[in-house]
C-alpha cells in the first residue's frame, strides 16, 4: 500500500476529478491524502467524502490584483514549509496536482523531495501551476491533446478527466418535433446565460416555437427568473439547481452552458451537442480554448460572451433544430472526447511511476 498525496482544489472542476482517482486508489490497496485551502470547495467535498485534508493557506496569483498576489506571494515560503511537515508526516510515495493555487506548494515541496510527480490538467491551456513545472513532472495527463504542448515529448498522455459514470450510460434522444434545451451555468448560475434565456422567450413565442426549456439558474436569480418564465407561458421548468444533471442531460436534445473542463468532459461523456459561451474572464482564457477545442472538432457550436443574448439565443436554437442531422453529428463528435476509464488509467500511471522511482 502506497500513501498519495493529491494536490489541489479551489473549484469544483479541480476538486471532483480528484475524488474520483482517489476513489480508484482505495480500490486498489493505496491510501489518499488531500491538501487544500479552507476555502476551496475541497474543505466541503473532500471530507464528505471520506477522505484526510490537511490545510494550508495559499491564495491565487491570476487576475487578482496586487494586493492578493502580495498576499499570496508572501504565503508561499509558510505554505511550502507546512507542506514539508505533511510530507513528513504521511511520507507519500507519488503526488498527484490537478494544479490550481492549492497545488503550488504541494507541488514545490515534493520536487525539493525528489517524489514522482503525476500532474493531471484538465483544460486546453493549462493553468499556472501545471505550466510552471510542466517541464518537471513524472507524468501529464492531458484531456485535450492541445495540452501536451507544454510538457516535454514522450511525458504526456491524453487520458481524459474522470466523469461520473451516469453520463456515460445516457443513450443517444429519440428525434421529436419539441426541441428540448438544457441550459445551465453552473451550480451558481450565469448573468449572461439567465439574461439571454429570458429575453429569448418572447422570440420563441412569437413563432410558436416547439421548445422546452430545462434552465438552472443558480440561486440568486431563481425567483425574478422563475416569475419571468410562467409569465412568458413557455414550456418547462426552471430551478436555482438540478440535483440529477445526468438525468436533465438525458432529457436534453441540446445543451448550452459555460466551457469549464468539467462541463465540457460531461458532455463528451453523455455524447451530447452544446452551444458554449466560454467565462470571458477564466484564468488563461482556458474556458474559450476548451470551447475552440470542440469548436475545432464539430462538436458544439461556439458564442462568445460579448455576443450572447436573446436573439442570438433564439438565433442558434433555430438554425440547429432545423438540421437535425447536425445535431446528431455534434452529439457523436463530442462523444470522441469522451474517456471512461480517465479514473483507472490514472491511478494505472501512479502505481508504475511509484515502481519506477529510485
């Protein structure tokens, strides 16, 4: 039995990928150990999980202003030296970085131990910290091939990001007259997103639209949305969060949402089509490079930000249901993306790293 220590957290998108190689590791004999930030979603997620959390205090350092990189800055040599005492403590034989701030010192500390270092990314352009020791680490596991670019030759490995396995079973939708449309952006919701829906009822009923609407709002805007939505008489429901995504994708003949890795990594596994507006201010612009990505490959249908709205809303719901036959090609380009043993193949990479080491 091994101990690994897994590094990483800040959102959801970090934190869940993690819990799911750690999950694998436990199956085979080994023991996890987390390291993350009090306020990270690793504080909530990790624990209910029922894994160890040690906790160090780190911030970000992209488009954060001067003060918070000051701040961060000047917490890194105490994060590095309190990572030293966990190391000591635990004595893991790998770590594994999904990056992000809490993955810095973790990952500074264990290069200075010499320990085998497995980094997964899970975005097109890495993040900061998986740039910065890109050219040191073990191994990279990459969900999208334009990643490996930034490690060195013969070191990456496109392996995917672990999804829940519900969406792998969802089948391919049954072709009807009433399109039904996901929408969602996040489990807090998305100013554009909300706006553009609800400004693009009175398109879709003005023609008659055969349309039904699944909308996660998130729960700021949930009640003015909701009001909005059984005024405008359209079908569907609207709520701040789906409890059940894999079923509401299941339902769904198109999904439109924000490009985080995460997102984007579902709807590959559920083999669905997408219309992504990429988070204009993601660090690195990694949300649009995802969202190029899929682009690129046929798989969704790509609108920036800046030009989302009700019309335009209407505009790409419209142009899609007429060529269904489009739709159908999206929904298995996006499937090609889609990588369901991402959890097993990552702890197969760990356990040979840790055999190789010296």
């Amino acid at each position: 039995m091994a101990t690994i220590m897994m590094a990483g957290g800040g959102t959801g998108g970090h934190v869940v990928p993690l819990v799911a190689v750690a999950r694998e590791l436990v199956a085979r004999g080994h023991q996890p150990v987390f390291v993350g930030t009090r306020t990270g979603f690793e504080a909530k997620l990790v624990p209910a999980a029922g894994f160890p959390l040690e906790f160090i205090e780190i911030g970000g350092l992209k488009r954060v202003g001067l003060l918070r990189t000051a701040r961060t800055l000047a917490q890194l040599p105490l994060s590095v030296r309190r990572v030293f005492g966990i190391l000591r403590r635990h004595r893991p034989s790998a770590v594994f970085s999904l990056g992000g701030y809490a993955a810095g010192p973790v990952v500074l500390a264990a290069l200075w131990k010499r320990l085998p270092i497995v980094v997964m990314e899970p975005n097109a352009m890495p993040g900061l910290t998986n740039r910065q020791i890109g050219r040191f680490v073990t191994r990279a596991l990459v969900n999208f091939p334009e990643a490996s670019q930034f490690f060195p030759p013969g070191k990456s490995e496109v392996t995917g990001l672990p999804v829940r396995a519900e969406f792998f079973r969802i089948q391919p939708k049954p072709r009807e007259a009433k399109i039904t449309v996901l929408i969602t952006g996040g489990s807090q919701g998305s100013r554009t997103l909300n706006q553009a829906a609800a400004a693009s009822w009175r398109y879709f009923r003005e023609v008659a639209f055969p349309v039904r609407f699944i909308h996660q709002t998130g729960t700021p805007a949930f009640e003015a949305l909701a009001r909005k939505f059984a005024e405008s008489r359209m079908e569907g429901e609207i709520v701040p969060f789906i409890d059940d995504m894999p079923a509401a994708f299941a339902q769904a003949d198109l999904v439109i949402c924000r490009a985080g890795a995460g997102a984007v990594a579902e709807l590959a596994a559920a083999g669905k089509p997408s219309i992504l507006v990429p988070l204009p201010h993601a660090a690195d612009e990694h949300q649009l490079r995802n969202a190029e990505a899929f682009a690129r490959a046929g798989a969704a249908q790509l609108v920036l930000d800046r030009d989302m709205d009700g019309g335009r809303l209407f505009e790409e719901v419209g142009k899609l249901r007429s060529q269904p036959q489009l739709l159908e090609s999206m929904g298995q380009r996006a499937r090609a993306f889609a990588h369901p043993d991402a959890a097993r193949r990552a702890a197969e990479i760990l356990e040979a790293s840790i055999a190789a080491a010296p």
